[in-house]
C-alpha cells in the first residue's frame, strides 16, 4: 500500500482534541482507548502516535483516530506528524492494537456480568436514594450501554452522576472497558430528582 | 493534570456544557455542588459537596479538600455560586474577583451606587424597605419605574410599574415572591439582610442588548455582543430571543464595550467570565446590571468559536492560564430563543417538537421541562420550558427560523389547584 494514497482528513474537536478520520478502516468494527504512552506499549499504531511529542491520549475506532494533545504543542505541527506516522503505520501491514492489549479485555460476556455486579453493589443501593436506577441495556465488544430509570432520567444532575459515579465505577472494576454510553430517554423522564430552574 | 473545581448548584442548566468542555481537555474534574451527589462516596475526587448558603464554610471545605485533592481553578458557573467561587479563591490564594466585587454585582442597589459613583449614566434610583410606608413613598416615585429585588437574577420578581396604584400592586407581590424566595433555600445574613428591601429606578426605554466577555486582569475582552430583537417594555421582562453578532454599528458597540468595562471597573471585577445587560437609549448605553459568571441557561450553546472551542472550554482554559488568548468568535449568523412559559400550570404534554426541529435553520430544539412539572411564569417563576438555537446566513433568518420553530411548539398545561 503506498502511503500517498492514504487520505486522512483532521477534524478539530476542540484546541485539545484532534479527530483524523482515514479514508479505510484502521481498526476495524472496533475500538481501543490508549489513556497514556505506558498503554500503548506493544501496540505499534499507538506507540507511532506516543513518539510524536504532544500526543497524551489516542483513541482508535473504526476509521477514525481522536487524538489529544497537551497544550505546549499546536495542532499544524504535531497535525502532519500524526498524519505520517498513520501513513506509516498502515504501509507496514502492523495491527493497530496488539493482540495481547485487546485479548486483555474481557468477553462482552464477562463485561456484562462484571458491570450488572457494579450495579447491583455499588450503584444502584446508593441512587436508589434518590429514587433512581440504573440498568444495563448490553455489551458490544468492550462498549456497554447503560439507561438511566426512575429520579436519575431527566435528571438535572445525571451528567455528573454518570460521569464521575457510574462511569468511574466502572472503569475501576472491569478496565478494557470502552466507551460507556447513556441511551437513557431524559425528555421523558417523569420525576427528576434534580430539575434545572435558574435562569 | 490540573484540577479544575466546577461550582454546580443542583438547579443550574449548566452542568452538561461545563463537564462537555472539561471532559476534551486534560484536566482533572472536581464537581461540587450544595446537595451530596448520590455516588459521591464511590468517588471522593471528583465529588464534592459544599455549603453553599455559607461561603466562609464553603471555603474552608474547599480548603480541606485541597488539601489531599489540590485545585489549580475554581469556576462558578451560576449566579448562586459566584460569592462562594470567590471565598474559596480567597482562601485557595487563586487569581479571581475579590469577594467584595461579586458582593457588589450581586447587589443591585450597590451596583447602582458604584455605576452613579463611577460617573456611569444610571437611571435614578432608591433602596425601600418591605416596611417602609409604601402607598406614601408611592407618591414620590418618578413613573414609569421598575421595582426589583436586591439580589434575584433572571428579571425574577423585575415588575414595571406606570402609577401609583400598580407601584403598590408590584410591591406588594415582589414582597410574597422574595419571602417565598426566603423560604426556599438556605440564606446569609447578607442575603436575608437584601430581601428586607427592594430596588426602584426609573425606566429605561430602548432596546436591550446582553454582553458576554471575559475578564484578565481587569481588562474586558468582548467575546459576544447579542441583539434582542423583542421589546423588553413590560410589565415583566421575559427573555426571548438572542441574535449574534449584533446588527450594531461599530462605533455604538465599542461604546457598549466601553460602557461595561467602566462598569466592571466600578464594581472592581477583574477576573472571569462577564455576562452584562445593557439599554440603548438614544442617548447612549445604559448598563443594566453587569455579573461575574456566563450567559445563563443553556444559551451558550448559540456561541461559536474558531477552533470549535465552546464559552466554556474558553472559560476553563483561562482559569487555568493567566496568558490564554480566547479564540475570536464565528461571524456566522446564530441566535438563541429561550422559549416563555406559556401559562401557569402543570405540563401534560408538549406537541410539535419534531415540526420545530425540522423548520430550516434550526439547529436544535432543547425541552428542559418534564412533563408533570409546575410551570411558573414571570414575575414569580425563574425556568424557562426549553430552547430553540438557529444557524442562517443571516440575522433576519435567524430570526425567522425562531420564531416559526417556536411557532411550531404546543405546550399542553392544566391549570394548577389553588
């Protein structure tokens, strides 16, 4: 494959955050978080990114790579280094995650069953406080799909509930886990616990 | 990473564009608000909670938290939160607005003290107490005036007022709202001491215009100038719409800016975010009322960036670096309307919501009302139902997208029992 032929458009998320979509797959059907350069270790297309100087967090998935940056590099800088070393990993026919990271990761079977135990533990008897609940909806690869019910659904504070309680607990118990995603209907939520009223 | 700690109060529109823009920076997130999260003892860095009807208190959780959890940036992202941001900044030894500036902008008739001091056009204006003879004092008003609350925002219990008669009426009913205001929350001496009195100033005729800037060092830099097109005359002052960038001439928007940094500078604000309200008179600008936090509700939304940086990754970002230069605004026509609460009552149903989004222009519909929740309108409410946002290649599109989206909404309310 020659590297010319491979185009790659940057689409900036914000000043710190890059998203270089490629014109074919990279990692394809599936995504891998590499929250920092010890992550990446063994995983050639992270460790291509980790070398460029700047880069502090690479996500992979499908076609697309989400790169962040620190702030003491600028994007057209580190932009084409990023660039080349995409090129140069697709030239070299390496996996983008190696197989000892992703065989790391648990069955979406196993994450099921861990995640419902971080709900039943930890989350749910403490939301239950505030007539909420949580449930989990499936597992896709290393993506899980959580919905919120009862006080937590419209809720004004959810945001931060999921964030920094659910998602945390999560993360802390089952790592591998990928994105965590709230497909919870707030609009329809009936009874917030917390419901936004400042102007 | 720095920590960043986020004042969230529990009611606040806020939360989601605040943790959206700390969530693609490489910052830590510390989220404190007045009532304890439910998970909050699953992850104590992250959740805090604080007394936020005490700011003396407030600080020194704060402080004790920093002490295992250091903070490099504190961020009130609301009116409530704003004395509290800066008692803990105080104590945290943080660039930030002193606590008797966010005092004073919270004060409305302090505020109009330092404009008048400052040499600032201000409209004529009295402090009254609730127990003061109102139906005497009546007769020396000046009218049309406005009477308002010293320290409600969002035009919360703001009532106009044309004679004699309706200055009582309006008195009479601010009064029932700040003591149910009282009874609602927690209050400081100081805030309790406020809501023993109440504003009167003479009304300011002309069109209204909001300003969003951030502060360094003393120095305002405009981030936004918004145009309203809707008449704000009366009897309550319910926000509408707002278009950006305004259809003002430069040279009357660089007195708009002038006007507010000297206003700032009167109150002695220095740092942050700047919201500041203002009328155009034909004899000039008139500050309104300016406040050391960003556009409410979720009206920042209407705001673009190059960069695609959001008000609140700008906001952080300038928290955390006293050199960051904010990036210049989209010129692309945009415009916000924050929709009014139909009639008083309970909401049973909201229909149309698909049509409102497919009207061109309009890049979303946000209904922040549940269906089962009490509606109140002006002068005694403070939520708005929803928010419409536009994009357009011009202002009068905009505009028109709004109004046909809004048009397109039916609020379902069943009166609410006595």
């Amino acid at each position: 494959m020659s590297q010319a032929e491979v185009s790659i458009t940057g689409e900036p998320v914000s000043a710190a955050v890059c998203r270089f979509t490629v014109d074919r797959p990279v990692y394809p059907e599936k995504s891998f978080a590499f929250m920092s350069k010890e992550a990446a270790a063994g995983s050639p297309l992270a460790e291509r990114l980790f070398a460029v100087d700047g880069v502090s967090r690479v996500v992979v998935s499908h076609d697309q790579i989400t790169v962040n940056k620190t702030a003491q590099v600028e994007w057209p800088v580190i932009g084409k280094l990023i660039g080349a070393a995409i090129r140069e990993h697709l030239a070299s026919g390496d996996a983008a995650v190696s197989d000892e990271a992703w065989g790391n990761v648990p069955s979406s079977d196993e994450i099921k069953e861990q995640v419902q135990q971080v709900l039943d533990s930890e989350v749910n008897p403490s939301i239950a406080d505030h007539g909420g609940v949580v449930r989990l909806i499936n597992v896709e690869e290393n993506t899980v799909f959580i919905q919120m019910g009862g006080g937590c659904q419209g809720c004004g504070q959810a945001d931060v509930t999921l964030k920094f309680g659910i998602e945390n607990s999560i993360r802390a118990a089952i790592p591998g886990v990928g994105a965590i995603l709230d497909v919870t209907d707030h609009a329809a939520g009936r009874n917030p616990y917390y419901t936004p009223s400042k102007k | 990473m720095p920590r960043v700690l986020l004042l969230i109060p529990t009611s606040t529109y806020r939360t989601e564009a605040f943790l959206s823009a700390a969530g693609k920076m490489d910052v830590d997130v510390t989220v404190a608000s007045e009532h304890p999260n439910a998970l909050a003892r699953l992850n104590p860095a992250a959740l805090l909670t604080l007394s936020f009807a005490e700011p003396a208190r407030a600080a020194q959780q704060a402080v004790d938290f920093a002490s295992t959890y250091p903070v490099d940036a504190v961020i009130a992202v609301d009116d409530q939160v704003t004395c509290v941001g800066a008692a803990i900044c105080q104590a945290l030894a943080l660039r930030h607005n002193s606590l008797t500036a966010v005092q004073a902008a919270g004060d409305k008739y302090r505020t109009r003290q330092l404009f008048q001091a400052a040499g600032l056009v201000t409209p004529r204006f009295q402090k009254i107490a609730f127990d003061d003879e109102i139906p005497t004092l009546a007769r020396d008003v000046d009218y049309p005036c406005v009477v308002k609350p010293l320290g409600l925002s969002g035009s919360k219990g703001v009532i106009r007022a044309n004679n004699e008669m309706e200055f009582a009426a309006s008195v009479q009913r601010l009064r029932q709202i700040v003591e149910l205001e009282n009874l609602s929350s927690p209050k400081d001496e100081n805030c309790r001491a406020m809501n023993r009195s109440f504003l009167v100033e003479e009304f300011v005729s002309g069109p209204e215009i909001a300003l969003e800037a951030i502060l360094r060092r003393g120095e305002l830099r405009v981030l936004a100038l918004f145009d309203k097109p809707d008449a704000m005359d009366g009897p309550f002052f319910e926000e509408t719409i707002y278009l950006t960038p305004s259809r003002l001439p430069g040279p009357v928007q660089e007195q708009v800016a002038g006007c507010t940094q000297a206003a700032v500078k009167a109150i002695g604000l220095t740092e942050g975010a700047i919201h500041a309200e203002l009328r155009l008179p034909a004899t000039g600008p008139v500050m309104i009322e300016v406040n050391p936090r960003s556009i409410g509700g979720r009206c920042s939304r209407s705001l673009h960036f190059e960069d695609q940086e959001t008000l609140e990754e700008i906001i952080i970002r300038q928290s955390l670096d006293d050199d960051y230069e904010s990036p210049v605004a989209d010129v692309q026509p945009s415009g916000v309307m924050m929709i009014p609460v139909p009639s008083a009552g309970v909401l049973r149903e909201i229909r149309g919501v698909a049509r409102a989004e497919a009207v061109t222009g309009i890049d979303a519909v946000h209904i922040s009302a549940h269906v089962g929740q009490k509606l109140v309108p002006l002068p005694e409410g403070s939520a708005y139902p929803g928010f419409l946002f536009a994009r357009a290649a011009t202002l009068d599109a905009v505009e028109a997208a709004l109004r046909a989206s809004h048009a397109e909404l039916k609020f379902v309310i069943e009166p609410a029992a006595e």
